[in-house]
C-alpha cells in the first residue's frame, strides 16, 4: 500500500514537472531561440526572414526589435519589387479595431522605372469626399488631395518613409468623353489615378484588375460595399461636369459620369451621382517611391 502511494505521489510528480517544462519550452526556451535567430538573421542583413520571425513572436522586446528594422524590410522588400508584385510601405487603420494600432499597408506595384515604382494601395484604405461640399472643382482645388496630402501623409508614413515619396507632376488629364475644365497640373506626393491611368492596359489588364475591396475601417467609415465585399473608388478626373468626378465601380468599370442622380445615400441607384460630396467612396492612394534612397544609410 506504502509502496502504490509512492508509485501515485512520484508519478504525479513527473506529470508536474512535464507540465512545467512544456510551459518552459513553449514560452522561454523557443521563443528565446527565435529571438536570436531573428538577431541573427539581421547582423547577416536578411531582414526579411528576420522580421517575418519577429511579426509571429510575442517575447520580451521582440516587438521592438521588430519595428526597429521596419524600414529596413521594407526597402528589402522595394529592392525586389516587379509589375504587378506587392510591397509594404507605411501603416494604416485597416481592421477597424483601434486598440492594436494601424496595419501594415499593402501596395500593388503598377510600374517600374530605372529609380523609381509607381503604386497604388491594394485595398481601398478610407472613406472620404471628393469636396467636401458641392460646387465645381478640380483635382488642384478638391478637399481630398490636400487630406491625402496632409493627414493621410502624415499619419501613415514615417518620416523616413515619406523623405522617399517624391513631389512629382501629376497631369490635369481631361475626361475623355467631356470637354470638363480639369484645373491645371499639380505637385504631389500622393494622388489618385487619372481615367486615362486607370483604363491603360500597362497598369490593369481590364475590369477585373481594377475591382477593389476596402478594408473594415474604408466600410466603417462609410464607404459602399456592394454584395460582392467590394467597393467604389475616386479618381482624379472630373465627371461631365465639374461638380462631379471620376469613379471605378465595383465591377471594375470607368464611371466617368453620364448620368444625373442627385443624392448620395446607401441606395445602389443613388450612389451612381458621383457628385464630389458624394460620402460613399472609397479611397485608394497612389504615389511613386524613390529607388535611389535604397542604397542610402537608414537613419
């Protein structure tokens, strides 16, 4: 009897300890391993699979360590980047839960020069007017290139990040089907594309490749979401006429606007007003990246 209770005690004693040692290995011992692994992997320069690491690890300044070399992935990242592949630049709110921080933008690359890429962001990131009130604009004079221009610059990139977004001339393209006044050409850093942009074959090989899908916090804000998930994005172009502008609907079309529909509630019908305080589209930024700032040391 003394000796079956020695047996059960000793045995209990073995199960506790395996418990703590599985404890032990899973939240010391290999995530311990990893983050050395990690710190190696970036003494030898390969960020990537040293930030990959680091994006699934939970362990003492891991998180730290990882955003210490964002910029440094992200360049990785840039310096293989090809048509039609997919970089991350910046952050946004996209999940629409607040209390983790923004999330890493995605963006798909649209061409590539000797120095240079052209993207635009793979979900539509926000929700926000093209003018903030109903009257005849222009891309130069809208509300919406001076919030992608100011909050949206400053909120989603860091300093370092924008220093390798240039200022380059965006065209005043006109709408190909109205002789609608486009304004004159702008200076930007970030923009929306151009009717002409977006139908060229170079950049979307057709209706399917421009559908867009926004992101929780694009639908939390307001924007359209039609009952595929997917939704409707400005362009720059002026509409028939100058109180409206240019959309992508979401079916990959070009509304580049000849109808009259005058409000801008949910009503699928009602949304085809395309007025420039239309409250129901979504937004995609584009922008060029500089190429040249790869070889610069980060800072």
């Amino acid at each position: 009897m003394k000796q079956k209770k020695t047996i059960i005690i000793m045995a209990s004693l073995f199960i506790v300890v395996c418990i703590a040692f599985s404890i032990l290995l899973t939240m010391v011992i290999i995530p311990s391993q990893k983050l050395n692994k990690a710190k190696k992997l970036i003494d030898s320069g390969d960020y990537e699979a040293a930030y990959s690491i680091l994006s699934n690890l939970n362990y003492k300044d891991s998180e730290d360590l990882r955003n210490s070399i964002k910029l440094q992935y992200e360049k990785a990242l840039l310096s293989k980047a090809s048509v039609g592949s997919y970089v991350i630049w910046g952050t946004y709110e996209q999940d629409n839960n607040l209390e983790n921080g923004a999330e890493e933008i995605e963006w798909l690359v649209l061409a590539k020069e000797e120095n240079r890429i052209l993207v635009i962001s793979r979900y539509a990131l926000d929700c926000q007017k093209y003018n903030t009130s109903k009257e005849d604009v222009t891309w130069e004079t809208c509300s919406l290139r001076q919030w992608l221009n100011g909050s949206f610059l400053d909120t989603a990139f860091s300093e370092a990040e924008r220093a390798m977004i240039p200022i380059v001339t965006v065209s005043a393209d006109k709408n190909p089907r109205y002789d609608t006044n486009p304004g004159n050409s702008t200076s930007d850093q970030v923009f929306l594309l151009s009717i002409t942009e977006a139908i060229a074959s170079k950049y979307f090989s057709g209706d399917s490749a421009r559908v867009c899908q926004g992101t929780a916090y694009c639908y939390a804000k307001g924007a359209y979401k039609y009952e595929t998930g997917k939704c409707w994005w400005w362009l720059r172009s002026p509409g028939n006429t100058s109180s409206r502008a240019s959309s992508i609907d979401a079916h990959g079309s070009v509304h580049d606007i000849d109808y009259a529909i005058i409000n801008d509630d949910f009503a699928y019908l009602d949304l085809l007003s395309d007025n420039v305080d239309g409250s129901n589209y979504a937004v995609r930024p584009a922008m060029w990246i500089d190429l040249n700032a790869l070889s610069q040391k980060d800072t």
